[in-house]
C-alpha cells in the first residue's frame, strides 16, 4: 500500500489552508514540484497537498474530483469549493506561497492561452514522457488492486 504524504498535510492543517492541490504522487516531475511548493510554504500549511495516487483517495473529500478527472490535468481547489485547472491553478498556488510573479505574465489573454495550450501537452503525454503506462493502465491496476484488497488476493 503506498503511503501518503497527503494525510499528514491535510489533518495539520485542515483549516488554515488557502489552496488544496491535488497531484499524483506517482509521478516524479510531479513529486519535484510537490518538494519545491513544501519548500515555499515553509510548514504555514496554506497548500493543501493531496495525493490523487494514494490508495485512500477519496473524490467525495475533494469536491468529487475523481481520480481519473485529476490524472488529467492538474486541479487545485479553494476552500468556498471552486475549482481550478491547468494555468490557473498553478498560478493560484503561486499567488498563494507569494511568488505570484512566476505565473503573473499568464493573466495577459494571449499568453494564458498559449500556456494552456502547452500545459495540455503536457498534461496529454506526461505519463508516456515519464515512463508510465497509459492512463486506461494505471486505472485498471488500481481498480485490481482495490478488488485484492477487499477480497485479500494473494498473487
């Protein structure tokens, strides 16, 4: 079973964040930037760091966010529960651990969209561009692994 480095994250700070991030934890591109936004917080807790790849993820805690939706492209939500994609959660985050200037330049129109535009290639090939099998894969692995868990398989 993996282990979370959400759960710490969120009981410490369940009510003092400002931004919940949603990640996959699997993903090492992902984690390096995980370790630098924990950085940049510095233990305030205003980034609420949740682990989609965590097998006790729960889309019901995290607007119905499902697991397949967040694979997709990357989600932050705001505690009044609006919900953020691609760029804009990004720069949310930023604006958050007071390093708005980093995606500042994407709120002019043109560039967001070019942005956007790059994040979903991104976000299109970043499983095959990080070794991983397909997105259909990993679901199904995780589906197996759910099942052997409840009826306790042993391979």
């Amino acid at each position: 079973m993996k282990a979370s480095t959400s759960n710490q994250n969120q009981t410490s700070s369940q009510s003092f964040w400002k931004v919940k991030l949603l990640y996959d934890g699997d993903c090492p591109l992902c984690m390096r930037e995980v370790r630098f936004l924990q950085k940049k917080d510095k233990k305030r807790g205003l980034v609420n760091l949740v682990d989609i790849a965590d097998n006790n993820y729960n889309p019901d805690q995290h607007c119905g966010v499902d697991y397949e939706t967040a694979m997709g492209r990357i989600h932050a939500i705001l505690p009044d529960g609006t919900i953020l994609t691609d760029i804009e959660a990004f720069r949310y985050v930023y604006e958050v651990l007071g390093m708005g200037w980093v995606y500042a330049v994407t709120k002019i129109p043109v560039v967001g969209k070019v942005a956007n535009w790059v994040y979903g290639i991104w976000a299109k090939f970043r499983l095959s561009l990080t070794g991983r099998p397909d997105l259909e894969a990993i679901i199904a692995e995780r589906e197996n692994n759910k099942k052997c868990n409840s009826d306790s398989c042993d391979y």
